[in-house]
C-alpha cells in the first residue's frame, strides 16, 4: 500500500498543474516526501518482522523451543530403548530374557 501511495505521489510531482502553481507544488512535494518516508518505515518493519519470524522464533516463542527439546529428547529415549528391545528378541528366549523384554 505504501508502494502505491509513492506512486500516486510520484505521478502527482510530475503533473503539469505543479508547474503552474508554486503552493500546490509545496504540498505535493511535502506529500510526496512524507509517502516516501511512510515507505521506509515500513519496509524497515518488514526487514525487523522477517528477522524475527527467519532466525529469532526460539526467542519470539519459548514454549515452542521447549517443546522442540522435549521432543528431540523423547526421540533419544525411543530410540535407545528401541535398540535395547532389538537385541532382547535376538537372544535366547529364557526367563531372564524374557522378564527383560517384557
């Protein structure tokens, strides 16, 4: 939206009425700088906004960061005690074994 403001305010420095009068000029080229300013202001928002949403998520969100590490950490645990129940049904099925495996 600032991008069209910019260019209607553009458009409107290149009117040939701006020529003829000097006060409608003034208010134009004052419009136009402050719609080119508004746009630099907002593009600065889309850079911080873009920062913060690419790279800074463990910092916007934290619960969601601990989640991720819960979860990471659970994962080991299947997989370690997954790798335990493989080698239990490998071996011999005595009572020891099987106690274990179960």
């Amino acid at each position: 939206m600032s991008k069209s403001a910019v260019k209607i305010s553009s458009d409107l420095l290149s009117n040939p009425l701006c020529e003829q009068e000097p006060s409608f000029l003034e208010m134009v080229t004052a419009f136009d700088t402050a719609m080119k300013r508004m746009d630099s202001f907002n593009q600065e928002k889309i850079n911080i906004i873009q920062t913060i949403i690419i790279s800074g998520n463990i910092f916007v969100f934290p619960s969601l960061n601990m989640a991720v590490k819960r979860r990471e950490q659970t994962l080991q645990d299947y997989k370690r005690l997954q790798s335990k129940v493989e080698k239990y049904e490998e071996k011999e099925r005595t009572g020891p074994v099987l106690a274990k495996l179960h």
